[in-house]
C-alpha cells in the first residue's frame, strides 16, 4: 500500500500548495512569502514523517 499511496500524497500535497500558493499571491506578494517559507518547512517535515513511516514499516 505504501508504494503506491506515497507518491500520492506527494502529488495531492503538491497539489494543494499550488492552489493555495496562487490563491495567496492574489492577496499580497508578502503574504505569498511568509506563505512559501511556512509551507516549506511544512511539506519537509511531512515528507520527513512519511519517510520515517516508510522505513518504520519495512
């Protein structure tokens, strides 16, 4: 199950930054950096923890 549902969560994630990324930018361009500063230390930490998972559960 792994195999296939980590890629997902990478591309949803993806996903969903981009959308947010353009709905922000629409706001404030210094908004949109605060924005991408958090949201990259939010999507490392998440990738952090799925590949702590994928390699706890092999």
């Amino acid at each position: 199950a792994d195999t296939w549902a980590f890629p997902v969560l990478k591309l949803v994630t993806a996903g969903l930054v981009v959308v947010l990324v353009r709905w922000v930018t629409r706001i404030t361009p210094d908004t949109a950096f605060i924005f991408l500063a958090v949201s990259n230390i939010l999507i490392g930490t998440v990738l952090v923890a799925n590949i702590v998972t994928l390699v706890g559960s092999t």
